[in-house]
C-alpha cells in the first residue's frame, strides 16, 4: 500500500548584522516562528548557535501529502527567508522524501 505523507527538512544559517545583544537576535526569530507556524504550517527550531547574538541555525519541518506540495512548500519557505531583514548565509539541507524512504513501516 503506497502511503501519500511526505515530509521536508530545511535548515540554514541566519546572518542578523544589526544584532548587537542576543535579545536583538530574539525577537526576530520568534516573529519568523510566528509566520512559519501560521503560514506555512511548519515546525521550526533554533537548533545552533543559540549563544551566537549576530548567528543562528535554524531547522523547519513540515509534512504535506505530496511530494510537489513539500517542494513548493519548502521553496516558499526559502524565499520568504531570503526576503528577510536578515540574511541567509548558508542553506544547509533543503529536502523532501516520502515518509516510506525514511521509516518502514508496516501498513
């Protein structure tokens, strides 16, 4: 039985260079939480360099029931980022994958 959820991973770095203190970096990132839960129905985490006040790694997941809906979703998300006060420095996973290629499972 072929199983239609589908799931996309993508994380990057966040360049915030008007940062000066780690609550200038705060408040950005809980605003671009806000938007990625509401909008794009994703979960998002700051996953690295949490003590960083100018950096952050941040890690957004989402599921849809297609393959061509994850891609169109997570390059949404990638240009919304890039449009940004801040800038992205580097995009370290973009993917999407059938949950069959990622756990096995009995139907």
């Amino acid at each position: 039985m072929k199983h239609d959820a589908c799931l996309g991973v993508y994380l990057a770095e966040l360049h915030f260079t008007e940062a000066r203190t780690l609550k200038d970096k705060r408040a950005p990132l809980a605003s671009l939480r806000d938007v990625l839960q509401s909008r794009f129905h994703a979960s998002f985490s700051e996953v690295g360099l949490q003590d960083a006040w100018q950096r952050a790694r941040v890690l957004v997941v989402l599921a849809a029931s297609s393959l061509q809906q994850t891609r169109e979703r997570l390059d949404d998300i990638d240009r919304y980022l890039h449009a940004r006060d801040f800038d992205v420095s580097r995009v370290l996973l973009k993917t999407a994958d059938t949950v069959e290629t990622v756990w096995e499972f009995d139907s």
